[in-house]
C-alpha cells in the first residue's frame, strides 16, 4: 500500500454500483469527446488520424487515471495491474500518468471511516483503543491503513476496506472490460473474457480480509526462523472480513534502499529472488502482487518486511513441475526441451506459425543466456528488457495473437516482472544462477 502523498485528499468513496457506473460512463464519454475533438483538428490539417494516437493522449490518460483514483476498488486495481508495465508499453509521459495509481490513492473521510468501523466492530469499540489515528499511513485500491494503540498495550495497523467494493467487483471488471474492448487496442481475436473472469475471483478473495489473515499467519509460520524477513502479527480479535488488524512495524519504501550501501542492496535482492523461488518450488503458495509497496524494509538491518497478502495463490504440483522443467531447460539451452514445455504450460499453441513460436523462444533465451553465467547478474543492466521490449514489438507487428495463457502461469509471470524491476531499481548485482540451480 502507498503512504499517501501531500496531495492526497479525503474522498469519499462511491458505494453504489449505480454511482460507480456513472462514473466510469461519464468518463468514457470524456474520452470519446476528446478523441472526436482531435480527430477533427486532425482532419482539419490534411492528416488521417489513427485511431491510437487518438486515445493515447496525456489528456485522455490523465482523466482515466484521475477517475480510477476516485473510484477505488475493482477498477482502480484493474488500472494498478496495467501500471506495472507501462514503463515498457507506453510513452514516458503516459507511463507517468498511470504509475500516479500506484501512488495517488485518495483516502476515506473520517465519517465515512466511522461508519464503516462501526459496521464491522462492536458498539463502543472505541473505548478500547487509547489512540486511533484517522489520518491514513498507507491507502490503495481496495483498503487504507490506519495506525492505532489499544488500551491493552499492542501497537496495530489497522486495514479497513472502503465501503462497496466488495460488491461491486463484478460490474466494476465489467464496465472496465467494455471500456477496453471499445478502446480498439486488443489484437483482433484476443480473447479477453476468460483473464476478466480470473479477475473477478481474484479480487473477491482480495476482498477478503478474514482469508489474508489467514495467509498472513501462514507466511509468518513459513519464514519463522529466517530473520531476513519480517512478517506482521495477525491480531484475530480485531480481523473481520472488512477489517485486517496486525502489528505494526515501522520500516521505509524498499526504493529507498537503493541508495544503500551495495552489499546491502546484493542482500536484499538475493532475498528477494530466493524468497520468490521458495514460493514456487517449496512452499507452493505464492503473494503473486509484486507492487512495490507491498515490500518494505528496515534500513538499520536490511530485513525485508512483507505485507499485504491478499493476492496469494496456492499453485498447482503441475504448474510448479512445468516451471522446474522450463527453468532448467533454460539453464542448459535446450531449445527442443523449452519448446515442448511451452507448448505444455499453453505460451503458445501447435497451431502458432512455427515464426511466431521460434521468436517467443528467442525470447526466453534472451532472458536465459544472462543467468547461465556463474558470475552475478547486473540486473540494473538495460540490454536484456531493452531487447525483450524489441523482440515483443516485433512480435506483435508480426500478428502473433496469445492464446488465453493459465491463470497460474499469467500470475507466475506477473511475480516474475515485478521483482526483477524491483531488483533493477535497488541496482544489485545477484548470482541468479546459483540460486536457480538450488530448486531446478
């Protein structure tokens, strides 16, 4: 979760799904007046406009971004889970714009806190807190974080999710998903419904504090014993559905950690490799949101703290085989091996134009290549994504259309991107390929 900027404001949340669908409509309809404006003053200079220029303005961008902000809830995560990769997609000024969802969420008012406190705890819960702070220390798409103290001594931070949004998740991903298909930027034929589909579930187990409790009080048992990493306390007394109460721990923005001494930074990225390996190979359940407020850390220590575990998933012993199978193939080349696996997990298909599959394993081996080295890998490096942002390109101009992919694999890969970006902002060198050989 994002501390909330200086000019984060209280906003109250739109509850209703009524209200929500104006919302997004009126929005939609801004974007559509403003592409009509100008295309016009397109056609006015002599210039055919293409319809994707048209769309992707700042101006059009800016009132989406605003408007998800507003919102909250299912749609603003939609916009957060496009955010991820907009550096690689988009130009700079317009990954700008959407990367201000990961950052500007606007927070509940204090009577609409109330309300919702009120809701989920007993009649004169406030008695037994000696302090309770209505400003926010964190605020995101589903919930905001609020410090408190209770009269028994426990220092807490306390989730409380925005009123409405559990119940408006299915036509939230709706209108976003109509608002999608009207923007014309799918490849034709893309099949976007079965990914809304996993969507929709995915975000009603996020809504589901009870369950992230649960979650959480699992990863704490999983990584007791290992101090690289600090897992809050769940506090089940105060933990509702609507409400996920923990200890708190002070800590920094893990990006603040790349202005720390090198070893440090090696230390904290190695950490967070093996920690993702673990999830994969040994545990078999995985925090798949690699947002990078959901990691935090002690700069005194280096310790990594863990938080928000709403989007956790159990994986499959099939998923997690075909991935030891793929990464291994990967480290000794073996591109009929990798190919085959490809096939198996569903990145492409037996139909796919034989161009189109040896230009998706070039680019694996694109990926592969720097971590069959023994040395550590430079992931500040530019070249790899920089190649892999080309050979996508390409591939798409060549009319490679994806099959709907896993929903484990999609999500796999996801965590994959995330906390590679992550280590490429701590700029750490790790050795990827001894860690790699340790579980494949």
């Amino acid at each position: 979760m994002a501390r909330p900027p200086s000019d984060s404001r209280p906003l109250p949340v739109p509850s209703s799904r009524i209200s929500r669908l104006t919302r997004l409509s009126t929005m939609t309809a801004g974007v559509a007046g403003n592409m009509a404006l100008r295309g016009a003053a397109e056609l006015g200079r002599g210039k055919r406009p293409q319809f994707r220029d048209l769309l992707m303005t700042p101006a059009n961008m800016s009132r989406v971004a605003d408007q998800l902000a507003k919102m909250r809830g299912a749609a603003m995560k939609v916009g957060q889970l496009v955010s991820m990769d907009t550096g690689d997609v988009l130009p700079p000024e317009l990954a700008d714009i959407f990367a201000r969802l990961r950052d500007d969420a606007h927070f509940m008012p204090p009577a609409q806190l109330k309300k919702v406190l009120a809701a989920h705890w007993p009649k004169g819960w406030l008695g037994q807190f000696q302090s309770f702070d209505v400003r926010p220390i964190a605020a995101a798409s589903i919930g905001q974080v609020h410090r408190a103290q209770t009269r028994d001594g426990r220092d807490m931070a306390i989730k409380v999710q925005y009123p409405g949004v559990a119940q408006s998740i299915d036509s939230d991903v709706a209108n976003v998903g109509a608002l999608v298909r009207m923007s014309g930027l799918l490849p034709k034929g893309f099949e976007l419904a079965p990914y809304l589909e996993e969507a929709r579930k995915q975000l009603h187990d996020e809504t589901d504090y009870a369950l992230e409790g649960e979650y959480l009080r699992e990863f704490g048992d999983l990584l007791a014993g290992d101090n690289r990493y600090i897992v809050p306390t769940l506090h089940e007394d105060w933990t509702t559905p609507g409400i996920l109460a923990m200890s708190f721990i002070k800590e920094d923005p893990i990006e603040a950690a790349a202005q720390a001494p090198e070893p440090m930074r090696n230390a904290i990225a190695h950490a967070l490799i093996e920690l993702l390996l673990r999830e994969l190979f040994e545990f078999g359940v995985m925090q798949t949101d690699p947002n990078f407020a959901n990691y935090r850390y002690d700069p005194a220590t280096g310790q990594i703290i863990l938080l928000d575990f709403g989007a956790t998933r159990r994986l499959g012993p099939e998923i997690v085989a075909q991935y030891r199978r793929l990464m291994r193939a990967g480290l000794d080349a073996d591109h009929t091996a990798m190919d085959a696996i490809c096939l198996e997990i569903g990145f492409y298909q037996r139909e796919t134009a034989p161009a189109h599959r040896e230009q998706i394993l070039r680019m694996m081996d694109i990926v592969f290549a720097p971590l069959r080295s023994d040395t550590p890998f430079d992931m500040a490096d530019p070249v790899m994504p920089r190649r892999m942002q080309e050979e996508g390109r390409a591939l798409a101009a060549a009319g490679f259309i994806p099959p709907p992919l896993p929903i484990d694999a999609l999500f796999l890969q996801r965590k994959f991107g995330g906390i590679f970006l992550l280590c490429a902002k701590l700029q750490a060198k790790v050795a990827v390929r001894e860690l790699l050989e340790r579980f494949v």
